[in-house]
C-alpha cells in the first residue's frame, strides 16, 4: 500500500506541481510581451491560458499533499524534521499561489482589459506588477525546489535514502 501511496503522491507532484510552475513563471514574461509589444488577442489569449493554469493547477495541486501525508503515516515518518520542514514550506508555497501570485495576476489580467469583468486598460496597468510577479513567482519556485531536495535526500531520515 505504501508503494501505491507514494506512487500517487509522485505522479501528483509531477502533473499538478510542474505544470502550474511553469505557467507562474512564464506569465510575467508573457505580460511584460503584451506590454512591449501588443499583439491583441493572442496576447491576452496566451496570459488567459497561463492564468487559467495557474487557478486550476492550484486547486487539483491539494492531491499532492494529501497523499504525502498518507505516505508518510504509512511509513510512521509524520514526526520526522525534513517532513515538518516540507509540510512548513508547501503550506508556505500554497500560500504564496493563492495568496500573492495569483491575485498579482488577477490584477494584470484586469489592468489589461483580459479579465471577465474588464475593469480597465493596459494603460491602467502598473508597469511595476509584472517584476513584482517575477520575485514572488521565483520565491514559490524556490519554495518548491527545497521541498523536492528534502523528499530526495531526507536528512536523518532511516528509510534506506
């Protein structure tokens, strides 16, 4: 069962956790394009798809946790520091999704005139957001990076890693 557990634990990560990666990092690159040098809709079609990525990712992305936990009861791990650590720091990743990317993003959609409300222009946009957005996405994918180095290396851990 255990094997089973971590199995779908991994496979979540991968296909949850990759693609809203990427799409984070690729959306302030794609706003600072729309910015330079507007294409119209396939601008805003392309930062629509990334925004949509990034919502949806987020929300099956709770897989992920859910079946580590699973993993780590079936493995009596639960008390173990470099998983405390993890838990920590995905709550913390999570956090910075929902918490700053994605409403960084909702306000870039919005000054472009790309949200479902079109509450304004590109004109409107502070051009400081997209940078802004590239700090907090790299944070989110340092975040990430740190919890996959301890799931590999499990410091002290005795489970033959």
């Amino acid at each position: 069962m255990t094997k089973a557990l971590l199995a779908i634990h991994v496979l979540a990560a991968i296909i949850t956790i990759g693609p809203v990666t990427v799409a984070a990092s690729m959306f302030p690159a794609a706003t600072r394009s729309a910015l330079a040098v507007p294409q119209g809709d396939r601008d805003l079609a392309t930062l629509r798809v990334l925004h949509r990525i990034c919502r949806v990712y987020a929300v099956i992305g709770i897989v992920v946790p859910v079946f580590g936990l699973a993993t780590a009861g079936s493995l009596h791990v639960l008390g173990n520091a470099w998983l405390i650590t993890s838990i920590v720091l995905t709550a913390l990743a999570a956090a910075v999704l929902v918490l700053v990317i994605q409403p960084y993003q909702d306000r870039i959609m919005a000054g472009l005139g790309a949200s479902s409300t079109d509450a304004g222009s590109a004109g409107s946009l502070d051009s400081r957001l997209p940078a802004r957005l590239a700090g907090y996405t790299g944070m989110f994918n340092l975040l990430w990076v740190t919890v996959t180095v301890l799931m590999i290396v499990r410091p002290g851990s005795t489970t033959g890693a």
